[in-house]
C-alpha cells in the first residue's frame, strides 16, 4: 500500500514540475486548450516563417513572434501569448510553447495587444467589423491610436512587389519584397470610420462638426500644424480634453 501510494506521489511530482517548466512565457498547452476552447479553428500550420530569408521584410507585423493577450468576445482574456498578426492574409497566428502554429477564429476575438521586443509602446488592435469602415469589405484589426471612444485607428497593411530585376538594362528589384502601409481612419458622428490623410482638414471634415470646431478652434488660435502621426494625436488629444 505504501509503495502504490508513493508511486501516485512520484508520478503527481512529475506531471507538476514538467508543467512548471514548460512555462516559459507562453501559454502551455493545458491552458490553451482551456482558456482558447472554440477560437483555434485551424490545426498545425506547421513551420511557419515570419522572416523569410530570400525575401526583403515580412508579411506579418513583426519578424519576430509577439507576447501578447487575447481579449475574446466573450469577456475571458489569455495573457502570455505568442502572436502575431499576417497582415498580408489577414490572420491572426499563434505560437505553442513546443513550437506549434496555429490561427486564431477572429470572428471570436475582441482585441489584441501585443509587446514587440526592443519597443517600450504596447500596441492594441480592435477588431471592427467591415460595415463599420467606409470602403472596406472584409473585418480585419486595427490598431487604436486613440483610445477615448477608439476614436482613431491605423490599418496596417503589406504590399508584396516581386523580384524584376532586368539584367540587360541594372534596374529593377533583385528580391521579392513586403512593403508596409498604413491607413487612418476618423470615427464620424454617425460611427462610421472614414479614411484620413496626416492634415489638420481631412481630419477636420471627417471627424464631425461638434468635435472637428473644437479641433479647428484649437489649431487655428495655436498656429498648430499636423506634419505625422504623432502631430494629428497631439492636436487631437489636445483639442478635446
């Protein structure tokens, strides 16, 4: 009796310390298959590559895999993730702790927030559905520049350009190539999301008269002038707190 107890024991020691050491920053897989229950609706893609080496830049957000939460529709949120976002394709991918790549069911995701390594800025994506967006037809995340009402958001997107290098007259690309590029959009009165360039009059127009005087007030009594991303925050920010 003692020896069969002992051996329960053992065995308790093992499964314990091995789940303890499989922790390494990302989710194991017995919380995976607990607090993702329903959102995997892909299996094993396998050896996905995020930083193709014949190829300049990524499709995905980052070359390097994302420790980030999950916030589901449902309200449970999964901290100590391995994501990243293919903005090429449109997927949301995560990582297992054995190396395992899978992708996430959007239509049950809420947001996303992800740390890049070597950047203090943690980035929130939103998902917003396409009948919110003027223009657009697919859902597809965003990320929140400005939090108060997610009232401005940045799409990022990739370009692919393929290699046409001509030999005969040196010019060209030598490499096939992702190229990032990013949209703004504006929450109307109305709530819809309409396109924006980085000026103080698109955003203007675009905004809503109740909110686009205060702003219009602002910058015109302080000669404010909207020259990148950071500019149209601050005159946002400042315009209407």
């Amino acid at each position: 009796m003692k020896r069969y107890i002992f051996s329960i024991l053992t065995c308790f020691l093992f499964v314990f310390n091995g789940l303890s050491q499989a922790n390494d920053g990302m989710v194991t897989d017995a919380t995976i298959d607990m607090d993702l229950d329903g959102l995997i609706n892909v299996g094993d893609l396998g050896n996905v590559d995020i930083a193709p080496g014949k190829t300049i830049g990524t499709p995905f957000l980052d070359k390097d895999w994302l420790i980030g939460k999950v916030y589901t529709k449902k309200g449970p949120i999964v901290e100590n993730v391995a994501l990243n976002l293919d903005l090429y394709t449109n997927r949301v991918l995560m990582k297992r702790s054995e190396g395992a790549v899978f992708k996430l069911n959007s239509s049950k995701l809420k947001a996303l927030e992800v740390s890049p390594k070597n950047d203090d800025r943690t980035y929130f994506f939103k998902s917003i559905p396409a009948d919110s967006v003027e223009g657009i037809y697919e859902d597809k995340f965003y990320e929140v520049l400005y939090r108060p009402d997610n009232l401005i958001l940045k799409s990022h997107n990739k370009n692919y350009k393929k290699a046409d290098f001509k030999r005969a007259y040196g010019s060209g690309n030598t490499q096939d190539e992702f190229k990032n590029v990013y949209k703004y959009y504006v929450k109307g009165e109305d709530g819809i999301y309409r396109k924006i360039t980085l000026g103080k009059k698109s955003l203007i127009k675009k905004i809503g008269s109740e909110k686009g005087g205060l702003i219009a007030d602002y910058a015109k009594k302080n000669k404010f002038v909207v020259l990148d991303e950071n500019s149209l925050l601050e005159l946002v920010n400042n315009s209407l707190n």
